[in-house]
C-alpha cells in the first residue's frame, strides 16, 4: 500500500479495495441477494431500505466517523452525556472518554436541534421532516409531534420539563407537552424562525427571526417586547443561566451592492427587553452562543473562524486558540453544567476548549481525506467518475459492484469530466495540474497549465476542445487543444468559479466572484473573441453554470436561487429557497430537467419552467456533486459527508450507495490527507464491494430493541446474526 502515495500515476482496478492480505473479488453469485425492506417500515439512515431479517429487528448502519458539520452539541444536565446532530443520526456520547453510548434514529432528513430537559429524563429533537421527536434518555421513542409545515429548526424545553416549543421554517411557534398534545400556536413572526429559549423561571420564551426581530412571548401565547437592533437573520438567541440577561446574534448585513456590507453583532438584553451592550468582533456571521455556568462570561462562535469570549459589560475578554486553521469552522457550543470547558462543534468535528485553548486530549475528529469534490457520468455507458480529496479519481461500474482507482495526483483532485466520447476523462488538482486519462487508469496527456486551476473544467461536445479557468490568476480562462494553450483571456474581476461550452463550442458561459455571469463568443478563423453578454443577478458570487444540451438554456447557482437565461441573456425563470450556495448543476440529456447540489446539502430536480420536480435525499455535509446517467433514468450524487448515491429520478429512491472512510496510509504531502476506503452498499443492505475487514473500526449496526432504544453492535457481531450481510470473497491474494 505504500507504493500507492508515492506514484502518482497508478491505477488499480478491484471489485474490493486492496487489504494488506492482497486483492479480494467479491461476487454478489456467492451469497444470496437481500430483498429491501419497506422503507416507510424500516429505521431511517444510510441505508434506505434494510432487509427484515427474521428474529433481529429493524435496523440500520452508522459510520463512526464524523460525516456531517456539527451543527448542535448539547451537554445533558448532569454533565456526563454529550449529544450532537450528524445528518439524521443524534449520537450521545459519553463526555469524558467519548465513547459511542446511544444514537436516535426517527428523523427521515437531517436532525437540526437537540434540546436536554432539564430533569434530564427526556430529550427532543427537531428535523428537516417538519417534525418534532421526544426520547427518552435513555433512547427510548417517544412522542412525534406533527403540525409544523416546513422544516423544524428550533425546540426548547421549559424549565418545568413538562411542556416545550418548536418553531421552524413555516413562521410558526409550536407548545407542546410532554405527552405529545399540541398546545398554543403563534404565528406573529411573518418569516421563517431560527432559534427559540425559555427563560430560566419558565415565564418568557426568546423567538428570532429571518427578518431580523427578536420577539419575547409569555407562555400563555400574548405578546412582549419586540427587540430591534439587528441588521441581519437571528442565529441563536440564549438566556444567561441566572436570567439576568438574554443574548442574541446575526448574520450581519450580506453585501448586493458596494458598501452595504454591516458586520454581524452580539446583543444583551434584559428580561424586560431593554437593549444592554453591543459585542461587536465577528467580521462574518454568528453561528452560536453559550453562557458560562455563573452568568459573567459568553462565548460566541463565527463564519470568521473566530470564537471570542466577552463579559456582560461587553469587553472582548480572549480570542480562543484553536489549533489548526483548517479546523477552526465553529457550528454550535455549548459550555458543560459546572466544568471550565465548552463543546464546540465544527466541520466533521466535536471539540473542548477553555477560553485559553484546547481543553483535554478528549475530542471527534474525522481523518482528513474523505471529502467527495466532484462526480461525473460517462455520456456513454453506466461509468461513473468521482473525484476525491484524497488526489484519488475512482470509476465505478456495475452498480457500484466494480472500481478502479487512479491516483491522479499527489493532493485533492477538485474536478473530473469525461470525454465526450466516454473513453477518457480530464482532472485538475490543488498540484497545478491538468492531465487526461483513459478509463483503465492510463495518463495520456499532462496539459500545460499557468497556475491554480479552480473547480471546473469544461469539454465542447465535440470533445476537441477543453476548457479550464484559474482560481488565483487574474480570473483567466484557458481553451486547450491537443494539450496546447489554444487561447487565453481574462474573464471576471474576481475568481472565475465555473464554466461550460455552448453545444457548437464557440461560446463559452462562465460565473465568477465578482458576481458575473459572461457570454463570451471564441476566436476562430473568422471571428474574433467577444464578449456577448453581461449578466448580473444581485445574489452574490455565480458558483456554478451550466448550458443545455439543446442550447436554449443557461443555468446559473448563487447564493440563494438557481436562475435561468437566454443565450441572448434574456432572464428567465428563478428556482429559490436555497439556504446557501448552489455549487453544482447538470441538465439531463435532453434538456428537460436540471439538477442542483447545493452548499445547504440538499439534492433537487427542477423543469425547464423553474418547478421542482422532485426534493431527493441529500447530504450531511455540503453536496458537490450531481450528473445524470445518459438515459436520465438516474441521478448520482456526492458529498463532503464521504457519500455517493445512485438515485432514481422518477422515485427518488437510493439504488445503491458508496461510503468513503479515510484508511490509515497518509499520503506524502503537505496537507497530509489520507488515502480513501470505499465500501459500496445496495439499497437492502448488503456489502457490494470493499474490504469487509475496514468495517469493524469505522462503521457499527444500530439494532432496535423491544424498548424501541437502539443495540450497538460491531459488524462482526451483526454478520454472525445476519447472514449474506458480508458477501463471500473470492480470487487469489496476488
């Protein structure tokens, strides 16, 4: 396995990885296929429909590292359990050692709020299936509480432990009791609501808003104050543990135009909503709050990468130390009950700190190295191409039965396109390169590149031409033939992001950090290079573009909405309601439907008329790719979450999965990523490839038990009750 980090043009092709015991063929012919269970019936996750196996119960997988961004970690009230969001799982673990002690599983959609009670004997939970879950704390399922009509972003628990709200995307506040009955509904706030807390005595509950208000209710449904002050979405709003004070936050003014860019603040309030000092510190927006245990101290977490502790007074007291940069994105904290430390939750990551620093040796980190970038069809077959962090290009085939792996380069490969005629395939790197291969893991050619090419490459449909764009030089944009640099110019003021051919190849649609989209008209023998069009949408940078294969439409993905253009640059149709940039796009062959992956983890299908056809399972962590098969009968997609899917377009049903872990070779490099471990999966259940010995310290089996509360098992343990679960192997060790 060594060899593998130190050539970086070798290839492999394997139907499970390479073991330290040789190569391994695993043939579906040696075991029984599992029929998929209901998934209506079965426990929701990873894999979407679990074969019944008689006398085990419902079940489902878990991978024990960190998929998702940690978006809520909260601390039970006696301190010693620890329970955090990743994806659809609710994972607690114990705080000390860490270890995996229970995990919730009900949610159909990623879990985005937990909340303790506070006699921590129960815990809710609110997910993006606009539902509400109460368990016990023990694991034990209790109450769903329906009502709510969008996803659920908030639930709060009164101090008496015996009612709660919730409050979501619909606008609404929701009461609850303990028992599941429904109570009083609010619906004063006219916008999606965020974030919900009871005071300490039970009598107000804190609610903020999209449009920028903070509203105090009485628990009896009547209106209090309404709290002005802020200038962008309330984030998180949180009451001081003695209910001296209430804490809220934005996300700051986002820039449409020059100069009105306002930087987020934090604000204290009393009880009666009078306004108390302004914290200002963060440069982008403010994600989370936690008070410390006597009330004198918060902390506060930003989009900067900063996490800053402040007084009451408002005195910005330390700028905690958080180790290494690449690692400092900050979700969600919660300071524990009565010890000196916080969590913090972050990029595939669960860490303690004090205000001076790291806090103990204790913390969940992913590996590095298991971050999908980009996934590609072959136009031609049933091949798929996936690009990888860890410079990895591998290509599935048979139903994610069948892999080769080409190590293309020695750090992360951005971006991988086929060749029109499906026989080879182009990647870019973080390296500076730019080379072809064929489908057999062959180089055939490195192009000469000028520098940092970005995350997009483009083929003309006649595949004689190959564009890229340089992310850090001058926003430039490069026509390759035959591997030369046909021709050269600059595009955009800021950093082109994406780009693709027109269907005759002499026109080229890019979008940049400046916010452009241009039309550009190529040089040929008889025309010279011109720009056609200049389009602007006023919703920040254009980071994906994508041309119809008929050629009547352009699609571009912003921060917020997909949009639709005439190649004449007239507008057309606006796709909206995304909660953070689109950074993936592709047409189905015949121009009828348009799929977008997205940096808020959604997967979506939309017409030609600017209607979703269909919302499709998506990711736990940012989705950074989507391409359709060439009959458009499926979709695959990837993400940062490690995770590759096969889907139906017409059902929206997972046919097959891929789950990427990082293995314990470091490759030799500067940011020292790992290399990748690929166990493929069918929607039943049943490994369809990859070394079955990687499973036993990276994933577990969550089996239900009478009680409703969730088994943890090793896969050795759930194979020896589960027969056919591990495929027989076969072949000879070489």
């Amino acid at each position: 396995m060594k060899s593998l980090s130190r050539s970086w043009f070798f290839a492999i092709t394997v139907l499970t990885l390479l073991s330290p015991l040789g190569s391994r063929i695993a043939s579906a012919a040696d075991a029984a296929d599992w029929q998929p269970g209901d998934p209506a019936k079965g426990l929701p996750g990873l894999i979407p429909a679990p074969a019944e196996i008689p006398g085990l119960g419902r079940w489902q997988m878990m991978p024990l590292p960190l998929r998702g961004y940690i978006e809520m970690v909260a601390f039970s009230p006696d301190g010693k359990s620890i329970a955090f969001a990743d994806g659809g799982y609710v994972r607690i673990h114990n705080t000390f050692s860490m270890k995996l002690t229970g995990a919730l599983l009900g949610h159909n959609g990623n879990v985005r709020d937990i909340d303790w009670s506070p006699d921590g004997k129960w815990i809710a939970t609110a997910g993006e299936d606009s539902t509400v879950r109460i368990w016990k704390s023990t694991g034990e399922p209790g109450p769903i509480l329906k009502g709510h009509t969008a996803a659920v972003r908030a639930v709060a628990w009164n101090s008496d432990s015996q009612s709660l709200a919730s409050a979501g995307l619909d606008g609404t506040i929701r009461f609850w009791q303990t028992d599941g009955t429904p109570g009083i509904v609010i619906d004063g706030h006219n916008a999606p609501v965020h974030t919900l807390d009871f005071s300490p005595d039970g009598k107000t509950l804190a609610a903020g808003d999209e449009n920028h208000l903070v509203r105090l209710w009485n628990v009896d449904g009547t209106a209090g104050p309404v709290l002005k002050g802020h200038l962008g979405a309330i984030t998180e709003v949180e009451w001081s543990r003695d209910g001296a004070w209430l804490a809220t936050c934005d996300t700051g003014r986002v820039p449409v135009l020059l100069g009105q860019a306002q930087e987020p603040t934090i604000r204290l309030w009393t009880p009666d909503g009078k306004p108390g000092p302004v914290l200002s510190g963060h440069s982008r927006s403010i994600n989370a709050i936690t008070w410390n245990p006597d009330s004198k101290k918060l902390v506060t977490a930003g989009e900067d990468r900063q996490v800053i502790v402040w007084d009451t007074d408002g005195n910005q007291l330390e700028v905690v130390d958080q180790g290494r940069k690449d690692r400092n994105d900050v979700f969600a904290l919660d300071w524990h009950p009565d010890k000196p430390f916080f969590a913090a939750g972050g990029r595939f990551s669960v860490r303690y700190f004090s205000p001076n620093g790291p806090f103990g040796p204790t913390k969940l980190i992913r590996l590095p190295g298991t971050k999908l970038e980009c996934i590609d069809w072959s136009p031609q077959d049933e091949t798929l191409a996936v690009a990888s962090r860890d410079g990895t290009v591998r290509i599935w085939s048979n139903g994610l039965r069948s892999e080769t792996i080409i190590v293309a380069h020695n750090r992360p490969t951005n971006y991988v396109r086929f060749h029109p005629d499906g026989k080879r395939l182009a990647t870019v790197s973080f390296d500076e390169s730019l080379r072809e291969w064929d489908t057999a893991g062959n180089l055939l050619q490195t192009h000469a590149v000028k520098g940092f090419i970005g995350r997009c490459i483009s083929w003309s449909q006649d595949g004689d031409l190959l564009a890229a764009c340089y992310r850090f030089n001058k926003g430039n944009c490069a026509v390759f033939r035959d591997g030369k640099d046909q021709e050269s110019f600059v595009m955009h003021n800021g950093q082109p992001l994406s780009l693709d051919f027109n269907p005759q190849g002499t026109q080229i649609v890019s979008g940049g950090g400046d916010g452009k989209i241009l039309l550009t008209r190529l040089t040929t023998d008889d025309t010279q290079r011109q720009t056609l069009a200049e389009l602007t949408a006023d919703d920040g940078d254009v980071d994906s573009v994508a041309w119809s294969p008929d050629g009547k439409w352009i699609a571009s993905g912003h921060d917020s909405s997909v949009r639709l253009w005439h190649p004449d640059g007239q507008a057309g149709p606006v796709m909206s309601g995304f909660e953070a940039a689109v950074m993936r796009l592709d047409w189905s062959p015949d121009s009828k439907m348009l799929a977008t992956g997205s940096w808020d983890t959604t997967v979506q299908l939309w017409n030609v008329n600017g209607e979703m056809i269909r919302k499709l399972p998506g990711h736990a962590a940012p989705c950074w790719g989507v391409s359709f098969s060439p009959d458009a009968s499926q979709l695959a997609t990837c993400g940062w979450d490690g995770v590759m899917r096969l889907l139906d377009t017409k059902t929206g049903e997972i046919q097959a999965l891929a789950i990427f872990v990082a293995d314990t070779e470091v490759i030799e490099n500067d940011i020292n990523e790992r290399r990748q471990a690929a166990v493929s999966f069918n929607r039943a259940g049943q490994v369809l490839s990859g070394d079955p010995q990687i499973l036993d310290a990276r994933f577990v089996y969550l089996v239900e038990q009478p009680s409703g509360a969730m088994k943890i098992l090793k896969p050795s343990e759930f194979f020896s009750q589960a027969p056919g679960a591990d495929l027989k192997t076969t072949g000879n060790d070489e």
